[in-house]
C-alpha cells in the first residue's frame, strides 16, 4: 500500500464572496470567538497562534509572535491593519491573552464556538484554518506581491534567499494588511443583488 503524499489530501477549500459576507456579519457579536474569526481573516495567523496571543505579544500596531509559538522558530512581527487592531481592541483585559474565555484562560473549545457560527451565518463545511487559505488568496486578489504576502503568513523565502536577504519586509507587510483589510471592507460592504 503506498503512502497518501500531503498535497494529495491538502485542502483547498476557501470562503468566496456570499460565504465570507455571511460569515463576517455573524461575527458581528461580541466576544472572543467572533472577534478571532475576524482576526484569523485579517490576519492569515494559524488558530493557536492567535487564539493564545498574549497582550504582551502586543507592541503598538505590531504582534511579535514569539519564536517558541511560531512554527518556524522565529520571531515574526506582524505589522497589523486599523480592523486587526480593532479585532483585539475590543477584547476585555481580564487576563494575560487578548482572546480569554471568562475565566482568563485562552480561548479553546474551538467546535462548539464553530458550530454556532455556522449556524448564525449558513456557511457550512469550513474549518477555521480555511480563514488562513482564504486570506492568501485574498491577497493575491488585492495585487500584494506573492512574497509580501508569504511574509506575512510566516512562511520562509524559499533556497538559499532565507540565507542571503535578511531583510524584515516590515513595510510591505503592513501595506499588504491595510490592503487585505480594505478589500475585505469591499466584500462585506457590497450588496447581493
């Protein structure tokens, strides 16, 4: 029996337009989990990554995902856009993470959360890490230069370029956010007719 190769069984699912509109207007309450799927899109971030992001992971307008929470092993900041910010910024300090359940402890128990979801919004057969593809590709759609866009997922330059350019891409981060946000203003803003 031969082994099943990872990018045979890779997802490729992603939310279009009607099911990123549905699902951003159910996230219009308040909350931890609401707040995270809007952060999860404006972001690219991996789940745990931002469902556990403590406050002091927080610098001004830059989350520093710490090494020992990256996938990578590397510090990586992510220069967040004005409705990242407004994601966190929403969320009560009752504890040391921006998205604490009640009790202080980071959010967890993602199905139920998700469950819920799916039924206030009508989109079904996603998982949240979809909200990762779905902001890739939307940031091709804004015209963000593909390896912006991969920095700001966290990936690493390909070959011998992660050697050689040392550069942080801090700039065109924030650029590639501000434009990730405003084209998904666009799409949550536009009318179905």
């Amino acid at each position: 029996m031969s082994r099943v190769k990872t990018k045979e069984r890779a997802r490729t699912r992603t939310l279009n337009d009607e099911e990123l509109r549905r699902v951003w207007k159910a996230t219009e309450t308040p909350g931890p989990f609401p707040a995270l799927v809007r952060f999860l899109l404006l972001t690219g971030a991996r789940r745990s990554e931002a469902a556990e992001i403590p406050w002091a992971e927080i610098d001004g307008a830059d989350w520093t995902l710490a090494a020992g929470r990256n996938k990578t092993k590397v510090d990586l900041v992510r220069p967040l856009s004005a409705a990242a910010l407004a994601a966190i910024a929403a969320q009560p300090r009752i504890s040391a993470y921006a998205f604490a359940k009640a009790d202080g402890r980071p959010l967890r128990g993602f199905s139920a959360h998700k469950k819920a979801l799916d039924e206030a919004s009508g989109v079904t057969d996603w998982r949240l890490h979809d909200l990762r593809r779905t902001a890739r590709s939307l940031l091709s759609r804004a015209a963000v230069p593909a390896d912006h866009s991969e920095q700001c997922l966290g990936h690493v330059l390909p070959g011998i370029r992660q050697t050689y350019d040392r550069h942080k891409y801090h700039s065109e981060k924030m650029r590639a956010y501000e434009a990730l946000a405003a084209l998904i203003e666009r799409i949550v803003n536009t009318t179905t007719t």
